[in-house]
C-alpha cells in the first residue's frame, strides 16, 4: 500500500503531551495524591492509546517555566493538539495562559488530583481560558481521557 508521503499526504502532526514542574517525580512524589505510577508509565500508556487512536504524541517535561514557553511555541508548527499539566504553575502563570492562546492549537488541560479538593490557591487556573476542556481528579486515566477527546475533535 502506498505511504501516506507517497500519497502526497503530509503526515499528521503528533499531539503534545506536556508535564510541568514536579511531574518528573510522579510514583515518589504524595503518592497518596498523585498515584504510584511514574512519569514514563503515564507516557507510555498515552502512547499505546493514541497507537489505538491513530494519533502521534510527543511527550515532554520540564521544571522551568520558560522552557514550557518555549515548548509550546514549538508546538504552534509542529503539533496538531496539546494535552498539559502545568503542575503548580496552573496556578500562577499568566505566561503560559498567553504562551496557548498564542498556539492556537485545541488543549486540553489536565490534572491527576482533584484540584478542587485541595488548598484555595488550587482552585484558580490561569491556563483554562485557553483550553478547550479541564480533566482533574481522575488519576493517571485523565490523559487517557484528554487523548480520546483530541481525536474526536482533531477528525472533525
Ligand atoms: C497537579 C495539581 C497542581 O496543583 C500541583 O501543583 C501539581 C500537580 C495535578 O496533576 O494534580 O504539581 O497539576
């Protein structure tokens, strides 16, 4: 069968999974709030779904703020869609708020705790003006989740 390249079809970009500040410490870090699952578990069950899906993902993290800005920059050319947890900077960053709206891609933003249940300097997110959909409180599954809703939104 003819590749899609071969069939003068561009290839579709990979979907964005992107993890802020303190998630590279997922399974040590409260695993009474966040789960015993690792950073590399989450990805690769991101990864098995979107094989199931038909999507790409490209998965990356950092603990720097301006590294986040300069990634989803990136993202605005090379991805289709955007799937981020923000960690603690949810909750104070209008530059990642200004980094999304200027990406103009579908994101949907995720987070592993219930971020209503906990402190009241959790309950305000500064990104979810720009994200089409907010998963929180389901675990590891809310990307899963995030996934399943990109692909419907990214066919239509
Ligand atoms: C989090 C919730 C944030 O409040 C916290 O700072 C995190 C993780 C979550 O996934 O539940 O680092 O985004």
């Amino acid at each position: 069968m003819a590749t899609r390249a071969a069939r003068g079809k561009p290839a579709p970009k990979p979907v964005l999974i992107l993890n802020g500040p303190n998630l590279n410490m997922l399974g040590k870090r409260q695993p009474e709030i966040y789960g015993r699952e690792t950073l590399a578990d989450v990805e690769a069950a991101c990864r098995a779904e979107a094989r199931r899906l038909g999507l790409a993902v490209e998965c990356a993290q950092s603990n720097h703020e301006g590294a986040l800005v300069d990634r989803i920059q990136a993202a605005r050319d090379a991805n289709s869609a955007i799937v981020i947890n923000a960690g603690a900077y949810t909750h104070t960053s209008v530059a990642l708020l200004d980094a999304l709206n200027a990406a103009e891609l579908p994101a949907i933003e995720v987070h592993l705790s219930n971020i209503y249940r906990r402190e009241a300097f959790r309950h305000k997110s500064y990104i979810s003006p720009a994200a089409v959909g907010v998963i929180a409180g389901l675990g590891s599954h809310g990307y899963i989740l995030a996934l399943q809703a990109l692909a419907r939104l990214l066919k239509r």
